[in-house]
C-alpha cells in the first residue's frame, strides 16, 4: 500500500509539473484532480476486511485549442487496497468545428437521456459496475472509440454515432464486495459453477450505430433517439449443465434495436422530467425452477422477450432545498412466468440537497426505493469546501432489505471520507 | 420686444410647468420600469471576478466569462465558469422574458455529467456560486414583480438619486422589500438595501465604478455585504465590450458544452 500511494504520489507530481510546463503553451490547459476515498463497513463479519474502499485516485485532463478543433485526453491512475496500480484512458478524441456541424473522433463519452441516476436511453457508453452506482457518473461511465457527429439546424440537433467496436459494461468481479450471483437451482453448488464470456467478434457487421434528433427551446426540451447496439449486459447461457460435477455458462452480448425518447419543461417553478426506451429482443435469464425443463426442451436458459423502461420525474426548490424525485419503471412484454425477472419492476428515486455558508456546505441525501422487494439504498453526505478546489465529503451509503437490486448487499453498509484536492 | 420677452417667459412657464408636472407624476414603478429599460446595448460581453471575503478575513475567488443579447424586451444570458478548478467549464444559461408572468428559462450544464440540464427558475432566489449576490440580485427583476414607491429622494457621491422602495408582491420571496437609490437620468443604481422577512436590514449593495462603455451605462465594479453573516462579496467587470454582435447561434445547448475559448 505504502509504495502504490508513493508511486501515484510521484506519478502525479511528474505529470503536474509535465502540465505545468506545457501548459505555458499557447492553447494547451490542464486540469484534474488527486482524490482519497476511504470507505468502512459498518458489519465485518461477512467479509475479511474492514474497508469497503481504499482508493486513491489522480485523474489529468488536458485540452487543447486550435482554430477549428480542440483535443482533450483523460486518464486516471488508480491504486486500491490491494496495492495494486492501474491506469487508464477515461476520453481521447478530438473535435472538429464547421459552421454547422461538430465532428467528435476518438474514446468518448456519449450521455444521452433527462433521467438522473438510472440509465434508460442512456444506452451508447456502457457502465462500470464493478463498485455498483457507488461512483461518480463520470467514472461510472466508460468511454466509447467512436465517431459522432452533430448537426445543427435552428433549435434542433442531429446526432449520429458510429461505434465500430462493441465495449460492454465492466461488472463486479466474483470477490468483490458488489459481486452479482445467478439465480440458478438451489441444487447447483456455485463453485462448480463455470462462466465464460463471448464478446462480439471485432468484425465490421458488429458495430453499433445510434441516431438522435433533439430540439431544446423555452417551452420544453426533448430527444427521439433510436440504435441498432449490442446489449451492454450479458445473458447467461448454459452450455453444460451436469451437476454435481459440471456447469458451464456462457455470457453473451444479445444484439437488438432501442427506440426511445425524453422531454423536459418547466412549469410554475416544477420541472418535469420524461424519459423511455423500447428494446427490441432483450435476452432474460429463466427462473431456477425452470431451468432444468428448458434444457431438456433444447434452451439454453434464456428467452427473449420485449422490453420498456421509462421514467417520470420531478424537481423543485422549497425552502432552498433543491428536492428532486422520479418513479422508474422496467416492463417485459409478453412476459411468461418462467422468467427470472419480475413483469413489472418500479423503482423511486429521492434526492434533497442544501448548501448553507455561502455554498462552502453541501447536505445531501439520495435514495432509491425497489416498490418489487421493499429495499433502498440511503445515501448521505455532507461535503464542505476547506477551501477553493479542497473539498472534504463525509458520507455513509447504507442498504436496506435482503433482496433486489439494493437489498442484495444489506451486508455492505458503510460510512466513507473523500478528500479531493482539484486542480 | 415687449411682445417678445412675454412670448419666452410664457414658453418657459409652460415647460417648467409641464417638466414640474412630469416630475410630480414619476412614481416609483416608473423609476424602476426606467432602470429596467434603460438601453444597455444590443449585447454585451465581459469577465466577472467574484471576490468572496467571510467573517474571518478569508477569500474565495470565482471567475466568470459572460455573454448577454438583447431581443427587444427579452434577454439571453449565457456564462462559462473559467474558476475554481472544481467547477471549471461549467456552464450556465438563461432566457428571461419582459412578457409579465413568463418565467425565465434556466439550464446547467456539468462537465461531470455531460448533460445539459433544465433547472427550475425558483433558482432565481439561490445564492450564485456561494456569493452573497442571488441569481435574481444578478439579473433584472421585472418591475412588475414589485410594489414601488419613491419614498425621498438624495445625493449618493454627488448625483441626485430617488430612493425608492420596493415591496415583492410574493410574501414567500426571501426580501421583505429593499430600498433603491437610482441615479436620476442615467437610472442607474447607486446603492441599494436588502431587507429579511423579518424587516431587518440583511445586505448592502455599494455601486463602487460606473462608466459608460460604447455610449452605454455599465455597473464596473460593486460589492454587496450580508451585514448579518458579516461576509461580502466584490463583483467586478474588465474587458466589456457592447455591441460586438453576438451570434444567435451562441445561446445554445451546442455552446454550453462547447465552452468558451
């Protein structure tokens, strides 16, 4: 631990000083971020360690202007409580400006959608799930090689994006803290259980294309958008299932059409918040119980089905306290009972945030509520300013429940410090 | 000649007559529909330093690039916060109309989460960037939002000013009413005072320089004290320039990702 944090120590000193001095180019600007996040279970008794998180983190940003296009990079140098160190690229592209139009080349951020929080027609860049939605959005979003351009016509805004390569979301690992388990049939002991993952070929017929027509004017905001995209999350296939001794399950990337849309308008001070997305052929995983029969029909444990996920939302002021909620809703078309997911699964999000002494005080409280399991996910923080670009974040993220998507790590309830100095 | 000395001293009696009369009629909401109106040029451009001073001496300083157009009675206003580092290439934009009763339309956009973001325009009464300045202390509140009433009137540095009440017609509005001082003619302000719901005096807003900037009134640099919290902040404006003619095409959800060079 002590040499990973002295080499992301020197790491950053170099690459500061190497900005700095480039900096003093004409054109060039840096900035970033060192950043500790020190995270403690409040029950250890599931785990071998105390810390939920032990991170340090140093993020560089670098921009550079020219007469007609700018290029920004991104990365990050991360050690954990492993001692181990990794690096990164978040973003490489570059911009190119025509009177009308933008042209953005390289790995990319793509953020689509009005919904905070959930992710519904936010489907170009995938996620980094690997500490849940514990992160920032910033860094639970993964950059994307792409090619996106954006037209420009009065109010309105056409966008496409090219994604030759397919890059799926990064989920836990299976010693994690966050580590996701399949639902499979009680007599299924999980150590015989072996996964494999199928990505997409890197053929030119697997890329993935998105469109996006978006109008922003004073009464109301919106976007239509639609992509022919490979689902970010995998299905579980079974390709040998011979238990005790043998269970072999294959992930794999199902390919399918999204068509959605989202709005957004203000009135007498509310602002509501729309946003939906149809998924054509979504690939569901089947229930325990029906595992063993699909099998002998020829399956695979899967079926594919339609799919809607929408949101409705609202955000006002009162008192000075900037509250925010929305009700989320997943549906399967055509659902059958043998499916492992519910029909109908609804979600509610809660947020309430204040700042007292001039902003230099930050009280915040986030929440989300599963209506299907009764579980949440509590998120409060206090985050003050000890001065400008210091900021100190004390926190606690607690889960409720002992099933569904929160419920499922009720023994992962902690308290955290983030200190972060930007620059 | 005779004849000729009556006819001037009966054309000057008429115009005192009528100048005396249109002063006796000048009520306060015409004070400040003159202040709202006031020309201030078809756009405008300049860099905001925020001097941010607590109790203790300490300081805080945010710097802003802001861009303002005119369209008749409405107004759009974009800005690009150039520091402190954590907020760096955020941006913010507003719409406010002279329509009475239309709401202005406000967006965020957050590097962090890459999205534009409408945000409701009861903002208006937040305190911007943690200064001691609100949104709405920033922008011009519609005279029509106010009860006005000229309630004396005084030298401030040397000009004639009206001193002029104003009471919000929204009892829920965080002032209970404030006190004007606005420069007779040029109907800029001088001074101004900020009262608590409760009635006791909350801020002061000192008018430091004033210039005219391509024949146009501009407020150069003012500070505005919370004499309760005992925390000030110094707003200043370099590199104004009006007129310059600012594209349509600027006030855009394309320009607030896109930031400023």
């Amino acid at each position: 631990m002590k040499r990973s944090i002295t080499l992301l120590v020197i790491t950053a000193v170099l690459l500061s000083a190497g900005a700095a001095a480039v900096s003093a180019q004409e054109g060039i600007g840096f900035n970033g971020y060192v950043r500790n996040y020190t995270g403690v279970l409040l029950d250890n008794s599931d785990y071998t360690s105390d810390f939920s998180a032990i991170e340090n983190t140093f993020d560089l940003k670098a921009d550079y202007s020219g007469d007609i296009s700018d290029l920004h990079a991104e990365g990050y140098v991360y050690s954990d409580a492993d001692d181990d160190l990794t690096a990164g690229v978040r973003e490489l592209y570059f911009d190119i400006y025509f009177d009308n139009m933008d042209l953005r080349v390289g790995k990319q951020q793509i953020i689509w959608g009005k919904a905070d929080g959930v992710f519904i027609t936010d489907v170009v860049s995938p996620k980094d799930l690997s500490r849940f939605v514990l992160p920032d959005f910033d860094e639970i979003r993964l950059g994307v090689t792409s090619v996106k351009a954006d037209y420009y016509l009065g109010d309105f805004t056409l966008e496409g994006v090219w994604v030759p390569v397919f890059t799926p979301n990064v989920i836990p690992s299976g010693n994690s803290l966050w580590a996701v388990s399949m639902d499979l049939p009680s007599t299924v002991d999980p150590s015989i259980v072996k996964f494999t993952t199928d990505l997409p070929d890197t053929v030119l017929e697997n890329s993935e294309g998105f469109g996006k027509i978006s109008y922003m004017g004073s009464a109301f905001d919106f976007e239509l958008m639609g992509g022919y995209m490979f689902d970010d999350a995998p299905a579980g296939h079974v390709s040998v299932f011979n238990p005790p001794t043998s269970v072999k399950i294959i992930k794999e990337y199902q390919r399918m059409f999204m068509g959605g849309g989202s709005f957004s308008t203000e009135v007498a001070g509310f602002v509501f918040r729309g946003e939906g997305a149809y998924y054509n052929g979504k690939v569901f995983n089947l229930g325990p119980d029906y595992l063993q029969a699909d099998l002998l029909s020829g399956g695979d444990g899967t079926i594919e089905k339609d799919y809607i996920h929408y949101m409705a939302g609202l955000d006002y002021v009162i008192a000075g306290v900037n509250v925010s909620t929305q009700f989320i809703q997943e549906y399967i078309l055509d659902y059958e009972d043998k499916i492992s997911n519910d029909e109908f699964n609804s979600t509610m999000t809660f947020l309430a945030a204040r700042k007292f002494m001039n902003d230099t005080l930050e009280l915040k409280f986030f929440g989300y509520y599963g209506l299907n399991n009764s579980d949440a996910l509590v998120r409060l923080s206090a985050g003050y300013d000890i001065a400008d670009g210091l900021n100190l974040v004390i926190g606690s993220d607690i889960f409720i429940g002992d099933e569904g998507y929160f419920g499922q790590y009720d023994a992962n309830d902690m308290v955290y410090a983030k200190v972060k100095y930007s620059f | 000649m005779k004849k000729n000395s009556i006819a001037v001293l009966t054309a000057g009696l008429l115009l005192l007559t009528v100048f005396a009369a249109g002063a006796q009629t000048m009520t306060g909401l015409d004070v400040m529909n003159n202040v709202y109106n006031r020309p201030k040029g078809p756009d405008i451009t300049s860099e905001l330093t925020m001097t941010l001073t607590n109790s203790r001496g300490s300081t805080r300083v945010r710097t802003i690039r802001q861009f303002v157009k005119e369209y008749g009675a409405d107004e759009k206003k974009i800005m690009f916060f150039t520091a402190p580092a954590d907020v760096k290439n955020t941006s913010f934009m507003d719409w406010s109309y002279g329509a009475p009763g239309k709401e202005d339309d406000m967006w965020i956009y957050l590097p962090a989460l890459k999205k534009v973001k409408r945000i409701s325009s009861e903002n208006k009464s937040d305190y911007f960037m943690g200064s001691d300045f609100t949104y709405d202390d920033l922008g011009e509140r519609k005279p029509d939002k106010d009860t006005h009433r000229i309630i004396g009137e005084e030298k401030v540095n040397g000009s004639d000013c009206y001193v002029v009440e104003s009471v919000p017609k929204d009892p829920d509005y965080i002032y209970s009413r404030t006190v004007s001082w606005i420069v007779k003619g040029s109907w800029i302000g001088a001074k101004k005072e900020f009262y608590d719901e409760d009635g006791e005096l909350l801020k002061t807003l000192t008018i430091n320089e004033s210039d005219k900037v391509n024949g146009y009134w501009v407020v150069l640099d003012m500070e505005m004290e919370n004499v309760q919290k005992d925390h000030k902040t110094r707003l200043q404006l370099k590199n104004v320039k009006i007129g310059e003619g600012i594209k349509d095409s600027f006030f855009t959800e394309r320009q607030m990702k896109k930031g400023v060079r």
